[in-house]
C-alpha cells in the first residue's frame, strides 16, 4: 500500500481522519508517519488539541499494524485495547505522529499466535514532533482477529 | 456556565469538538457529560474510532476542570500531561463520556498548591458509554497554571 492508497482508505473510512486533514508523510515496513496541520487542530490556546494528537498517533500505530498484517498476507481485523499518551511540549505548528512497533514487541511470536490461535496482541508507539521538537508519546496494545474472526 | 455556553465555546474554540459533532448532555459542579454521533467518529468497521472516544473523554475531564476552576474564581490555563484509555467493547452508535475528578483527587489540596504556587496537578477521569454499555475509559492528569501564569 501506497502512502496515496493509505490516505485515501484514511479518509474513506475513517472521516475524522479527513476532518483533522491528517496526510499521510511516508510509509515504509517498519515505520509510518503521518501528519497534521495546526488549523483544524487548533485548541483555545491556539496549540494542538490533546485528543488530535492522540487521535493522529492512534492511526499512525493502527496504520503500521494493518499494513504490516497486510503484507504479511495475514488480513486481520485490528482493535486498539488500551493506550497512553505522554504530553511533553504544547504544540503550536503542523505536527507529525511517527509509528514504530513497541522495541520490546516480538513480531514472529505476534504473527505465530495469530496464525494458530486466530488472536495475538502486540504493542506499537509513536512520537508526535512539532518543529523538530518531541512534544509527545504515545503508546498502544492492539489485539489482531486472524481471517476466522474478521 | 450552562450546558449551551459550553457547547458554543467548544465549538468556536475546538473546531474538532464540531466536527465530531459533540454536544453538552449535561454540566454539573462534580460531572460533565458530552455526547456525540456515531457517524462523525466511524471507523472502517462501522464503530466509533478509537482516537474519537479518547478526545471526547479529553473534552469532558478538560471541561470539567476548567468549570470548576472558573467557579471558584481561578481563572486558569489548564493543561493535559498525561491519559491513558481502556477500550472495554465497541461502541456501534451514538456514545457518552462522563468525567468526574479522580476518587483519590484533593481538591482542596489542588487548589491551595495553585493559589501558593501558581501552578498545580489533578487527576479526573471519563467513562464511555454506549446502549446502556460501559465501553471505555480514560483517565488524565492535568496541570493548571494559575492567573500570573496565563
């Protein structure tokens, strides 16, 4: 999937994607990044709203997982179970939301017990950066249903 | 602040508040509740989005706070540092969120550190309803910062 064919699905499917005018800045196997500008965004302090970027971050992780699942030839369907966010700077321009897997996140063992057990849990995070600063955290646990329980 | 005047200072000042067409439910001292539709914050599997869920529930904890502080004369900027949400079940229509402080939040200890201080920290929570279901919650910890620090 291209980041084109990934901000199209966004925008289909998912229409606050398009209301936060969320672009999609480069996708690879290991990384996505999406980005967002400040406007639509906008909070009563003219920064980033908290739930945007949380918002942003979410689909970055979620995007990197379907993506990941997809190429694996593994359709999936992909629940977010629970998450955190870490607030560390007021964002005040456009901002980017960067998704890698968790560091201590073990892939084949995710991909194994997907396959047999038809459910497996992996965790993803992602950084929100704001005019070269890191101005959050996020992390997630998302559970996968394997083809049977799409 | 009645329900109505919150809602139009969301929506001036949120824009995202509109386009997830949030409204007040209800504005008390010690509980906001905001609603919302589920067409706005659908995801691809015909749900509410989890990045929705977890910016209303934002909304309401923020909201809350900052009508307290208001109500007791404390006019103050009042900031997110940190959330974390649990997704309990999917929420397939139109959903709540209802936050209250934290059942272990000082509320006169948190006052009296802004008025000393200038600057203090309190946690609230928010729970996400849907038919009847409880289907989420979020907890955050906020930081305001009082008058000198506007």
């Amino acid at each position: 999937m291209t980041a084109a064919e990934l901000e199209t699905y966004l925008h289909d499917h998912i229409p606050l994607s398009r209301a936060m005018v969320v672009h999609v800045v480069s996708v690879a196997d290991d990384r996505i990044v999406l980005g967002a500008p400040l406007a639509p965004n906008i909070n009563h302090r003219d920064t980033v709203f908290g739930g945007s970027a949380a918002a942003v971050a979410t689909l970055a992780a979620w995007s990197l997982l379907h993506l990941r699942l997809t190429a694996a030839d593994l359709p999936s369907r992909v629940v977010i179970q629970s998450s955190s966010m870490d607030y560390l700077a007021p964002m005040a321009a456009d901002f980017t939301a960067s998704a890698v897997l968790d560091p201590g996140a073990d892939w084949d063992g995710f991909v194994r017990m997907l396959a047999r057990r038809g459910r497996a849990r992996i965790a993803l995070q992602a950084e929100l950066t704001c005019e070269g600063q890191t101005a959050g955290r996020f992390w997630g646990e998302f559970v996968a249903f394997g083809k049977d329980r799409l």
